[in-house]
C-alpha cells in the first residue's frame, strides 16, 4: 500500500511535468493550428539555460526566470521566422519545418554544451512532508506547487483577463477574431511566449527532478506530448492537463505492477489511437 | 567504382524505392504519413524471418513480403479514413513507434538483439554482392518508377489527385474517398516492403532501430526536398539526401546540423521541392519530361 501510494505521488509529478510541457503545445495548436514539435528542444534549451545561469549566480529564482526569458525569446523566433509564413501552406509543410527546427537546435545544444549529461545539482526550497509512513520529497512538493501555480496563472490569464479573451476568440476562428479587431498576430506572439516560458519551467524540473540534462532529452516528449494534445483534445488546455496527469501516473503505475512487454513510450500512442477510434475529438475537445 | 561508393549508390537506390512509395501515399494521394520506416521495416522484417526462419529463397519470399507489407499498409491506413491532417500525421508517428516497440520487445522478432544471419539474394546460381546487388536494386527502382508513372496515367492515379486537391468535391462526383485512399496506402506501403526487403538481404542483419521514427523523417524530407507529387522529386531527394551527409562527412561534428538546416531551409523557402509545381527550377527550366503532377 505504501510503495503503491508512492508510485501514485510519483506518477502525478510524472504526470505534472508532462502537463507543463503539453500546455504550451496545446496552446500553440489553438491559435495556430500547427503541431509545434519544436517545443521539445524550447524545453531543453531552458534546461541548459537554467543549469548555466544557476552555475554562474548560484541560485534558483535567477536560473528560472533566465531560462524563462531565453526560451520566450526562442518561441517568438520560431514563430516568426518559421511558423508564420508557413502558415499558408498545407498543415505538413509547418510540421516539417517544426521537426527540422527541433533536430536543429537539438544539434546546437550538443554543439554548445557537449554530448554529456550535465546534472542539475540544485536544491528547490519546499518542505518536504510525513504523512502516515509515506513521504513527500522536496522536489515532488516543489513539481506539485509549481505545476499548480502554473496552472492557476494561466486559468487567471484566460478566464479572467482581456487578453485571454482574446486568446479564446482567436483559437475559436482566427479570421473572425482579426476581423473583430483583435491583433491576432500579436496574440500567436504571445502565446509562443507564455507556452515557452511554461516549458522553460519543465526543463528546469525535469533537470532536478531526475538531476540529468542531455541534449537529446527533448527527443521522446516531443512526440508523446503530440498524443497528449490528441487524447486531450486538439488545443484544449485543461484536456491537455487531464491526459498528462493520467499519462504519468498509469505509466509509472504500468512499469511498477503490469509486466507487459511494451516500452512505456507506446503507452501514449496506443491510448491516442484508441481515443481517436472511440471518441475522436478527445477527452475535452469540442467539433 | 570503390566499395564505398556502391554501397552508398546501393542505399540510395533502395531508399528511393521506399520514398517512391511513400510518394504515393502522401505526394498522390495527399495523405500525410510519418510513419513509412515502420512498413520499411515490416518488409525487412518480413523478409528476413521468411528466409531464415521458414528458409524460403529471396525470390520465393519476396511475393509474400509484398503481400503482407501492402496488408498491413491497408490496416493502418485505415485511420486514414476517420482522421485527417494533424491528426493523422501524429497517428503515423505512433504507429511508427508502436511498430518499432513490437519488434524491439517481442522475441520471435528477435527482440533487442535483431535477426542477423540473412542469405544473399541468388540469381542464376550466383550469390549477388557489390556492383551485381546494385544492378539488381537499380531494375527494381526502374519497375517502381514504371508503376508510379503508370499510377499516375491510370484511373486510380487520378482519382488520388482529385482527393488530394479537395475531399468533399471528389467525393461529391462519386469517387470513393476510402477505396483510392486504401489504394494509394497499400501501393505505397508495398513499395516500402519491397525497399525493406533488398535492405535486408543487403545489411543481412537487421535491428528495431534500424526502422525507428527519425527515419521516416528522413524520408518525409527526401519527397519534401525533390518535390513532393512528382515522379522523379523523390528520386533526387533520395540522391542528394544520401549524398549530402557523405560531402558533409570531413565536418562530422557539424553533418546533422548541416542536413537539418537544408531541410529548414528548404521548407521555409520552398516547400514544394526542387522539381515542384511551383518550385524555381520549374520556373527556369519548365522540365516537360520532369514530371507527372497533373
């Protein structure tokens, strides 16, 4: 019961950070309609980043909000440089060009910082809690409070604020919302920012989490976070989130108990294809 | 000619065999598929465990790799039918890994360890190897680019186009959006069998990874680079794709980055490829013998 409960705490930080790296696509999708595979190598960038800003200040906030910074200004490239002129062309030619942009600057980590794995020594201040034999480490506490701030954040931001509304108006019908008068190009822009910096923050938790920063780190959720959005429902946020936590916790539950001979990366895309058999518009979506 | 330079030669024949096929699928038929090294592998796969297993010849297997690579190719091609778009690219990556993951961990496909151990394909009595290997793979490419060119001279090519162009229109005028979809699926996905095959007997030894998900980038790249739709598009993609990292070969460090880049490139500034309908070649040149995207 104990080591059940344990792997059911670390499956939802799993889970957690899967959310926090399928949010910025699902929000990408929505406004654009582009599945951003880039986004993979946007959240390894901001784990490089952090561990060099945490390196050279010593301190956590710094790194966070450097590699927040950094990875912002790396979305808003590649959408204005990649995405926004592809944006005519049938859906394959963006998602090429996203793949190309991910192998690329997968490259230039490797360039940069070596083939290594760099760990990420850093320890995030939350306590940590007893609960009746079980324990709540400093980074699980540290993965749950971010991820819930998070979340919370961008429900303000959405429900609650101009801007949001504006981003639901321009997910909804981009063409309509501009000819509303909403700046739609200024919308896509700051969308690619709040979802990189939100990737940013599950570089850095991935870094600590598991104390190991690679180039190639990217590589596995740039994929899997695409069946999420799928079973989520394409470009709906809390879908996104829902399908994550369940992710997390049915594959951390899936190698602790099940001996299934599968890897756990086919989990998502087996439970995609049948989301899509049975209920194509996902978990959350609407058609 | 060296070794070196037929083996190169030799792969770059057989992958434009496979990328033939995928232009079936997605240049033809308009079907984004991400997925193509999986049926590249099912038919290497195929083959090998028919030769080494059930110790039926090259000749005698081939049939069958054919067959099951076109079945599979229609079973997974029917999301084709219910998604579109986004939905059915990601489909493909997850059959892609899904496929790998079968081989890779189920034993009878030899698991992590592969199937090595693959004969040389005989002709005449005589053990094809080097220039021979390659002359053979050079008349299949010339069969699978005889089938293309047929494919898109006959009724089933044409109805492929117009589906391609817009689905609710073609289906309106009585073309069946599954039967020609299925069609462009089985042909290219037998294509990718028969290309899966000759790299079996080739390598003569295979593993899981050797099909996994960035090669079907590769090959999405190949069409995407040559032109996408057209018949000798992916020919030339293949060709530069396969010679590029070998120029790039004295900066090792920098291949990846470099091929990368092209590719971005490409894709931001022309992405319908070389040979393209609107690509600058055709503009210079306008090719009439180039191409068949009627």
């Amino acid at each position: 019961m104990q080591l059940f409960v344990e792997q059911l705490l670390n499956g939802i930080a799993m889970g957690s950070i899967y959310a926090l790296i399928t949010l910025g696509l699902a929000l990408v999708y929505g406004v654009m309609r582009i599945l951003h595979v880039a986004h993979a190598a946007v959240y390894t960038v901001g784990a490089y980043v952090g561990v060099l800003v945490f390196h050279l200040t010593g301190s956590l906030l710094p790194a966070f909000l450097g590699a927040m910074g950094f990875c912002a200004l790396l979305g808003i490239v590649i959408e204005r440089f990649i995405y926004f002129p592809l944006l005519k062309y049938p859906p394959y030619v963006p998602l090429i060009g996203s793949i190309a942009a991910m192998l690329a600057i997968e490259e230039l980590c490797r360039l940069v910082a070596g083939p290594y794995i760099l760990t990420f020594p850093a320890k995030l201040p939350f306590p940590a809690i007893h609960f009746g034999g079980v324990t709540i480490s400093e980074t699980l506490m540290a993965v749950y409070c971010i991820t819930a701030g998070v979340l919370i954040f961008l429900w303000y931001i959405t429900t609650r604020t101009e801007l949001g509304l504006a981003m639901r108006a321009a997910s909804q019908d981009i063409s309509i919302a501009d000819a509303m008068g909403i700046n739609t190009q200024a919308i896509m822009g700051i969308t690619f920012i709040i979802g990189s910096a939100i990737a940013a923050i599950a570089g850095i938790l991935v870094g600590i989490y598991y104390n190991e920063i690679y180039p190639t780190m990217g590589a596995v959720p740039a994929y899997k976070t695409l069946a999420l959005i799928v079973v989520g429902g394409m470009g709906s946020v809390p879908g996104a989130v829902i399908a994550s936590l369940m992710l997390g916790v049915a594959e951390t539950l899936l190698i602790g108990y099940a001996n299934i001979p599968l890897p756990r990366d086919a989990l998502a895309f087996i439970a995609m294809i049948a989301v899509l058999m049975w209920r194509s518009e996902g978990l959350m979506g609407s058609k | 000619m060296s070794s070196y330079v037929i083996t190169i030669a030799t792969l770059i024949v057989i992958y434009a065999i496979v990328v033939l096929g995928l232009n079936v699928i997605v240049g033809f038929a308009g079907q984004i598929s991400l997925g193509h090294a999986a049926f590249f592998g099912i038919g290497a796969y195929a083959s090998a465990i028919l030769t080494t297993k059930a110790g039926l010849s090259f000749w005698m297997a081939l049939p069958f790799v054919i067959l099951i690579s076109g079945l599979i190719g229609l079973l997974l091609g029917l999301p084709s039918l219910r998604v579109r778009d986004d939905f059915l690219a990601i489909t493909t990556i997850g059959i892609n890994f899904i496929v790998e993951a079968v081989f890779l961990y189920i034993p009878f496909f030899g698991g992590a360890l592969g199937i090595g151990g693959i004969p040389k394909i005989i002709l005449f009595g005589v053990k094809l190897k080097g220039g021979a290997f390659f002359s053979l793979c050079l008349m299949f490419l010339g069969v699978v680019l005889l089938v293309c060119w047929w494919f898109t001279r006959s009724w089933g090519g044409l109805a492929c186009f117009a589906l391609r162009e817009n689905e609710e229109a073609a289906s309106s005028m009585g073309i069946s959006p599954m039967r020609f979809k299925l069609l462009a699926f089985v042909l290219g996905t037998a294509m990718a069998g028969l290309g899966g095959a000759l790299y079996a007997h080739y390598m003569r030894f295979i593993s899981a990874t050797d099909f996994s998900f960035p090669l079907s980038i590769t090959f999405l790249g190949m069409i995407v680079l040559g032109g996408m739709g057209t018949l000798w598009g992916p020919v030339l993609g293949a060709l530069l794709l396969g010679i590029l990292p070998e120029l790039f070969r004295p900066l090792v460090n920098y291949r990846i980055l470099f091929y990368t880049v092209i590719l971005l490139l490409m894709i931001r500034f022309q992405p319908s490829g070389l040979l393209g309908e609107t690509s600058l070649a055709r503009k210079v040149f306008s090719f009439r013998f180039l191409g068949a995207r009627t």
